[in-house]
C-alpha cells in the first residue's frame, strides 16, 4: 500500500489532528459541554439535552469515542 500523507507528519500531530477533528461539529461540541455537567454518560439523557435522535448522538459519541476524546463503556 502507498504512503498517505499522514505519514509525512509525527504521531502527535496526527492524534492532535484527529482530536480536533472529532470535536470540529457543533453536535459534539454540545454533547461534551453536556457531559462536563455531568459524571456519567447515558445516552438517552444526552437525547433529552439535545434535539438529535438516538442514533445520531451514539454515532457522535462512537466518532469522540474513537478519537480518544471520551472514554467508557457501552451497558445495557
């Protein structure tokens, strides 16, 4: 496989990059507003906070999630 041009810069910057690009949408930005308000996260109180369907807020907490943002784990 060819080398993309992530590889021209160092890990950090690519996780930098990463991190502010998981919380480059205003849906994200509210969710993590919301969550510094609170000590855990269950997502239906998420959706009662915010006018997103369900889906839509677990997709946006998967992206924030993934990009080492948020941390926890799925119960229930």
């Amino acid at each position: 496989m060819g080398i993309t041009k992530t590889d021209f810069f160092s890990e950090e910057q690519n996780d930098i990059a990463t991190m502010f690009k998981a919380i480059g949408h205003p849906a994200r930005v509210a969710i993590l507003d919301y969550l510094l308000k609170v000590n855990a996260c269950i997502t239906g109180d998420i959706v009662n906070e915010l006018p997103l369907a369900q889906p839509t807020i677990s997709q946006h907490l998967k992206e924030l999630k993934n990009a080492g943002v948020i941390q926890g784990s799925v119960e229930g």
